[in-house]
C-alpha cells in the first residue's frame, strides 16, 4: 500500500477514536459517534454552519454535517450530526475497516442485547423523566460498552431536537419508500431502540461497525 495513503488512513482511524472499540456478540462497534470531518479518501465534508447551509445541503442532495444548535461543545461530547447524503455518499464516510451498518446489523445488535437497550445506555448524561409524579433516572448500565449518549437530532425541517433526552443513528438502509432510511432512536423513558424512518436531509449520529 502507498505510504501516503497510509498515513491518511491512520490519520482518519485516530480521529474517528476507532482505538476504543466494544465487542458485542459477534459485531464490533464504536464506543463513541462518528466525528470526522473528510470522507475516507480525505476530501472535506462541508459543514452546515447556519440554518439556511444546512437547508441548502438537502435541497440540493448534497454531503453535510453539523454540531448540535451549531454549538462545538456538543461536537466534543456527543459527535457530529451527518446528513444520509454524507452518510451515502461513495468517498466513505466510515473510516477504514468500517462501515456504516444496516438496519439488519441493528436487529442483529438488538438481538443480542435481549430487547433490553439500556445495556447500550451510559450510565450518566441521560435526562430523567416523571412518572406517576414519581421521578426516574434515564441512565442504563452500560453492561454492553456501547456507551450510548443523547446527541439529538436535526430535524428535516431544520430544527434542533431532543438532545438529553433521545439518541438518533443511521442505518444505510433504504425504506420501500425512496428517499426515506431506518433509523434507530434510543429514549431516556424507554429501554427499547425505535425503528423508524427518515429523510436524507435529517442529522442524525453514526456509529461505525468493523468490517
């Protein structure tokens, strides 16, 4: 391999944190959400920076990110929120030896986990919630490693949601409705991850799986 291109490679894998890593079964999974910047061949990815940027990139299918309320602090805790056209896009938005999963390797994961999604959920960072009048904590236990963390979403009519509360990552697959993918969202109040779709022009986290 070209020596160039493997630094560019090794550049791209510290960046993304791939050195902490989680075996969950027979998958291995990122312990955190993606945070990289430039495709796998080392083109850029354009970051959203106001609202109208972030509309722009939809309207036009075009690869983007951004941080949560466009606050850089969000980026350092909780990663950044890709567009499905970053996610799609042929450059590789996964570093090197991972990819991003399919809804199957979702199911696969769930699976494993019994249907119990608080194994993946970090044992702080979680809002609680009410019940009842009775306050809960919205923490897991994290047994899994997975560390799950509530970054919120973009939504596709361009507003911030839910972060502390609600965890949205991408699935590469496509719905039989084009132009919508699966997702999975994970909430404070609920140890289950949702399947649900959404458009391209969301933001939305990533968690990589190794090839």
């Amino acid at each position: 391999m070209n020596r160039t291109i493997s630094l560019l490679a090794l550049l791209l894998l510290v960046n993304a944190g791939i050195a902490q890593t989680v075996t969950i079964g027979n998958q291995v999974w990122m312990t955190k959400n993606l945070n990289v910047d430039k495709f796998r061949n080392g083109d850029p990815i354009p970051q959203a920076k106001t609202d109208a940027e972030w509309e722009a990139a939809g309207e036009n299918q075009q690869p983007a990110w951004c941080y949560y309320d466009n606050n850089p602090s969000n980026g350092e805790k909780y990663g950044k929120l890709y567009n499905l056209y970053a996610v799609n896009d042929s450059r590789g938005l996964a570093p090197v030896g991972y990819h991003i999963p399919t809804d199957e390797e979702w199911k696969i994961l769930e699976k494993y986990l019994g249907f119990d999604s608080k194994k993946i959920k970090s044992t702080s960072g979680w809002d609680s919630y009410t019940t009842g009048g009775v306050s809960h904590s919205g923490n897991g236990t994290n047994s899994s490693g997975f560390t799950a963390l509530p970054a919120g979403q973009r939504s596709d009519n361009n507003n911030f949601y839910n972060i502390g509360y609600r965890a949205y990552w991408w699935c590469s697959t496509e719905t039989a409705t084009k132009g919508m993918f699966w997702s999975r969202i994970q909430y404070n109040n609920h140890n289950y991850l949702n399947r649900w779709p959404f458009k391209m022009k969301s933001g939305f986290s990533v968690r990589c799986l190794k090839d």
